[in-house]
C-alpha cells in the first residue's frame, strides 16, 4: 500500500511515517495542504492520513477538492479538534474515518488496515494472466498454483504488471509508482527486483522469462 501523510508538525509526521514504513508501506511526506494536493494528484495512494488544521490550503478544503477529482483513497484525517461538530465536517467532506490527536501508532495501523480490508472487499479483484495469479485480499501470488514467496516490493511490481499487462513500465515509472518520493533510488533497483522475480517465477514452473525487457523502454509481461 502507497500512503500520504499531510502533516504539517514534523513532531507527528515523522514518527508516523518511520512507523508505516517498518510496516513495509510506502510513504509519502506533505508539510502543508498545496503540497499535499501535488502529491496527491501525482501518484496513486490507497490511503492518506490528512490534517485538518493546514497551512496554505485547510485539510477540510483540500479533503473536498481531492473528492471532487474522483479520487479513489481512503481518507483518515487527523486532527486535535474533536468536538461532534468537527467530526460531522471532516465526514461530510468526504473522510472515510476520523482520528483525535494525540494518537497511538498502533491505532493509527489498525485504522489504516480496517480501510485496507474494506477497499479489498469492495475494489479488488484477483487479477490473472495466464497462470500467473494475484489475490488482493491474501496477498498471495501463485504461478500454476505454486504459491511465490515475495518481497514486499515484488509483490508491488507483479500487481503492477497485473493491473496493465500490455503497458510497458520503464524503471523510472516504476520508481515513482512504489518508492517514497522522498527517498532518492536507482534504477538498479528495479534491475536487481525484476532479476529475482524472474528467477522465481521459473522456479515455480515458468519455461520462458515472464517478464519481458522492451530494450530502451522498460519492461513489461509477456505473451501468455
């Protein structure tokens, strides 16, 4: 799962962030509401953990602008105000959940995977390509019924490659769609990431490499 935090108190965001990253999510860090609306709008994210009280945009203003563009995450605003109403305004504006600081980690993560299990109820369905398969609500990914065990960034690229298999992925789209946008990565990375899941997925049974380098383009999936 890719999350944004928009906090502007480094105090809270920073140790929530280093927290859900040991938790192997991908974080994403916003110091103010126009900030937050960039990043919002550059990357797909399951969920986002939004402040009510923002500089340069209100966390209840930018909440209804990124519902306005049809946006698909979960919304879990944090705030230290929690009177009934300012909780009714957060929800109407179209937060799904609503956190009153100060907060435990823990209950911070168990938020987030209660919204975790709503959206694989209701979003995800297990995606197939020939006898590759990704099941959302598991985690698992098998190769003719042989379960693979992954990475969490594998894991991460595999589904990627499920949701658009005829779309070529390049390594820098790569790294933008699953590495921390804060975080400086090499294409190497994702060289060193696809090595070992081609390797595992033949172990599993593949006769041909899977996944196909497009030279000077990317990668992408193979013909079934």
């Amino acid at each position: 799962m890719r999350i944004l935090i928009v906090e502007d108190d480094e105090r809270i965001a920073k140790p929530l962030a280093e927290d859900l990253r040991h938790q192997h999510y991908v974080v994403d860090l916003a110091a103010d509401g126009l900030q937050g609306w960039e990043y919002a709008i550059s990357a797909e994210y399951d969920v986002i953990l939004l402040d009510l009280m923002l500089p340069k945009i209100h966390g209840i203003t930018l909440c209804k602008q990124l519902r306005e563009t049809q946006l698909n995450a979960f919304i879990l605003m944090l705030t230290a105000r929690d009177t009934t109403q300012d909780k009714v305004a957060g929800l109407d504006a179209g937060a799904d959940d609503y956190l009153v600081k100060p907060f435990d980690l823990e209950e911070v993560s168990a938020r987030i995977r209660a919204l975790s299990r709503r959206s694989r109820q209701t979003q995800q369905p297990i995606l197939i390509y020939g006898n590759l398969q990704l099941d959302p609500t598991t985690y698992k990914v098998t190769y003719a019924g042989q379960v693979l065990s992954l990475t969490p960034k594998e894991y991460m690229i595999i589904k990627c490659f499920l949701k658009d298999p005829e779309q070529v992925f390049s390594r820098s789209a790569l790294l933008d769609k699953l590495w921390d946008f804060d975080k400086l990565s090499q294409s190497e990375t994702i060289k060193t990431h696809i090595t070992n899941l081609r390797r595992k997925l033949k172990e599993a049974g593949s006769k041909e490499d899977l996944i196909t380098t497009v030279y000077g383009v990317g990668y992408r999936l193979s013909n079934k």
